[in-house]
C-alpha cells in the first residue's frame, strides 16, 4: 500500500472541542486494544532498574492527554527522585487525574505546549528515554529525518508505536464504529493507518546521517501496529 498523507480532524479542533474530547477518550480506548502500554514497557525494561536507582529523564512526543505515559510508568513503580517526565505536544490536554499520579511516584511533572521542532530549538537537553504512540506518522518522511536527527542528537534511546500500513488495519480501522467511535476518530483513524508503516522504512530514515552504532528494532507489533525503536551502543551508562 502507497502512503498517503492527509490531515487528521483532531489536530485541527480545540482542546476543549467535543469531539476532540471524545476522539481523546477513544484513542485510550484504541491504545489498549493495540496494547501500547505492553509493547513500550517491553521495549524499555533496560531503564526500568535504572529509573529506580538513579533519577532519568524521558519525554514523551504527542503525549496528548497523558493517559499513556500514566498506565506504562504506574508499572514501573517508584523512581529515584530526580526523575522528570516532558510532556511535549502542541495542544494543551494533559489532563490532571494523569499527571498527579506520576508525582506520587516520584516523577517531576514538566508539561510543554508547542510544536515538537520548536520545543527541540529551545531544549538541548540530554534525553535518557523518547517515546511515541501514534506520533510519527503524522510527518512526511523529510520531517521524520528532521525529527530523527534531532532525537538522535540528545536521546539514548526512542521508542515509537505506529499504524502499521496494510488492509488488515485499514479494514479494522474502518470497524471502530462498532465499538461507537466518535467521527472524528472514525475519519482519523483510516487517515492514520494509510499514513504509516511497513518493513524497515523508518531504520532506513534513522541511520542516514549517522556514525554513532545503534541497536534497532523494528517490526510489526500485535496485529495492527508498528515498532521502531532505536538504543545508543556507547551509552554505557544502562
């Protein structure tokens, strides 16, 4: 299947919108049943043990409401105190009842609202950890190498879970009005799975530009989704 890029309703609708409340509260709904949640803890068990002993810093990309980042670290347990958590996404919904609940852990809740690129421009700092669910395929592929090169400048590791570009998921994706989707998640979700992925098209993108040695991953995941991830071999700290 040829990829295509569209706009998705949501990113066009307020915060506070209805429908972009209620797209929100389906795309919890679509993140469980793709077992997001699994696939990234998974995927980052190497700083897991090390969260517990020495503060990290993780950012999470098109966090959205926050509802993910709370359910996979609420499985990590406390962390060392130090430890920050970066929202970043372009629309202001991190809702409260899933940030308080970082903080009991021991997690700094850091809340950043504007355009991943801009938030790049303005942070340098170093990232222990990047993740994203159903982020990266909102970009063409010359914004996923911008993307990249700036992850791969400051982060020791990324961890992405996309649509995975095939019938199956358009036919699922097509389904979700069994389950009542809101129509703005109905249009967006189509949009979505023809926006992203198949074999080693986003390794491809990240080794460009680069000497430093990386152990990737990237493959399908359950039965809808895409996984890429991407750790730094000379950081000898994890």
């Amino acid at each position: 299947m040829q990829r295509i890029l569209q706009p998705e309703m949501l990113d066009g609708l307020p915060a506070d919108h209805p429908a972009a409340v209620a797209s929100r509260k389906d795309l919890r709904i679509i993140n469980r049943l793709m077992n997001h949640v699994s696939f990234l803890n998974r995927s980052t068990r190497w700083i897991q043990d090390k969260a517990k002993k020495s503060p990290v810093r993780i950012v999470e990309l098109g966090s959205g409401d926050g509802s993910l980042a709370c359910r996979m670290l609420l499985r990590w347990g406390k962390v060392a105190t130090g430890s920050r958590i970066l929202f970043v996404d372009q629309s202001p919904c991190l809702e409260k009842n899933h940030a308080e609940p970082l903080d009991r852990l021991g997690w700094e809740v850091d809340n950043q609202v504007v355009d991943v690129f801009k938030w790049f421009e303005k942070d340098a700092s170093e990232i222990d950890l990047c993740f994203a669910s159903l982020f990266v395929h909102h970009f063409t592929f010359e914004e996923i190498s911008r993307l990249f090169d700036q992850l791969k400048a400051r982060t020791k590791a990324f961890v992405c879970l996309e649509p995975r570009r095939d019938w199956k998921g358009l036919l699922a994706a097509k389904a979700l009005w069994c389950i009542r989707c809101d129509p703005v998640t109905l249009n967006d979700a189509c949009i979505s799975v023809r926006a992203g992925f198949l074999n080693q098209e986003l390794s491809q993108i990240w080794m460009q530009n680069t000497e430093t040695s990386w152990d990737m991953e990237e493959r399908s995941a359950g039965l809808f989704s895409h996984l890429f991830s991407a750790k730094n071999l000379s950081d000898r700290s994890s």
